[in-house]
C-alpha cells in the first residue's frame, strides 16, 4: 500500500527536527510540559495559519478532525487551555532563532534575481495587523483600537524576507528601515512612509542606491 505525505508535512520538512528541539530547550521557560511540547504548538499554530483558524476553538478542533494525521508529524492535538497557556507563557526568541535557521538554510538554495543588472535589489514595506484593544491591552494604536506592526525587508534574489520584524503600531517605517543594513551596491525600493533626508544621504555614503516616490511638498531646489 502506497503512502503518501499530506503538504503540511512536506513543508515541515525544511525544518530540521533535532535543531527545532535544540532551539525549544535553549528558549524554554516557565514549567516543564507534560502532554503537550513546543513542537505541537509549532505544528498547530502552522496549520492554523495556513488554513485561516480564527479563533483558539477553531484551531482545536480543525485539529481534532486532523488527529489520525498528526502522529506521522510527530505532533498530538491540544486542548484550547494547553494551546492558550503555552502561547502566553513561552518566549517567541525561540521562533525568531527558527526563523534565523530557516532563512539561512534557503539562501543556500534559491536561484538569483532574474533582472538585467547585477546589483542585489531589497524592497522595504510595513503593514499594520489589527489586534482587538480587550484582548491586547499592550498593543494600544488608538483610543479603541489595538495594533502591531509588520515590518519586512524583502531580498529579490530568491525573494526571501531577509529583515522581518514586529513593533507596536505607532512605530514609523523608516525607524525599522534605519535598522537594516545593505551590502555595498545594492538597490533599495521604498515608498514615502520612509522619507528622511539624513537615512538617504547615509544610504548614498554607504554605496546605496534607492528608489522612492517624491513627497508633493518636498523642496528640491
């Protein structure tokens, strides 16, 4: 009888489990688990994602429907106070080091930029992810509105996410934008979210070029 691995376990596959449960010890915290693992939550909180879960009800029982299956991924299904305690109490350096592991390992794999010059070519955008003020009282945006920030710096060449990070929604684009830095050469592509006369001059001293749209008041003369 032919077996055949569903996609949620091909693309496990990138991560290499030993360096998973390395980096799951090294970040642990807090108490020591009994039935559940990191591993769990990482497996739930991925097919959540990729299947839109919308709430700690949905993702449990998407997954209680999907339990004949979670055994060849090395995963159980949680219950919603499991999945809740571990999502709250546990460190999220250990998905940043994941994240680290897994850029690193597909730099190695993934073809060039196909454009007619050579220079290595990055593109800078942020977008606001909308979070309920109640829920997350820490991520205050508004009055009555709640809201982190996703800030990513995109490599051409393979289009990989080579900066990526999360702030509170108040945080300016170019204040991320100041933290990256480009290889000697390289084009970056901004929009006006990231207008600072003083970050393009020391991108120019850097041997940076950008691309950006002008600003209806700026003064060039």
């Amino acid at each position: 009888m032919s077996h055949n691995n569903t996609v949620l376990s091909q693309l496990l596959k990138l991560l290499l489990r030993h360096e998973f449960e390395t980096l799951s010890k090294q970040h642990h915290s807090g108490r020591s688990f009994r039935t559940a693992s990191r591993w769990c939550q990482f497996v739930t909180l991925v097919m959540a994602q990729l299947s839109g879960r919308s709430s700690l009800r949905d993702i449990v029982d998407n997954m209680a429907a999907q339990s004949h299956r979670l055994y060849h991924l090395g995963a159980t299904k949680l219950s919603r106070s499991n999945l809740s305690r571990i999502n709250e109490e546990k460190p999220y350096q250990l998905y940043e080091a994941l994240f680290g592991k897994l850029l690193a390992r597909c730099q190695g794999v993934v073809p060039g930029h196909t454009f007619g010059f050579s220079n290595p070519l990055y593109s800078l955008d942020a977008t606001t992810i909308d979070l309920c003020l109640s829920v997350f009282p820490w991520a205050e945006f508004r009055s009555t509105k709640g809201a982190v920030k996703l800030h990513v710096g995109l490599n051409h060449s393979g289009y990989l996410p080579e900066f990526v990070t999360v702030t509170n929604g108040k945080q300016h684009d170019v204040t991320a934008g100041r933290a990256m830095k480009f290889p000697k050469g390289s084009i970056v592509v901004i929009d006006k979210g990231y207008n600072d006369y003083e970050w393009y001059k020391s991108l120019s001293d850097q041997g940076v070029s950008f691309v950006t749209r002008q600003k209806s008041n700026a003064n060039i003369g």
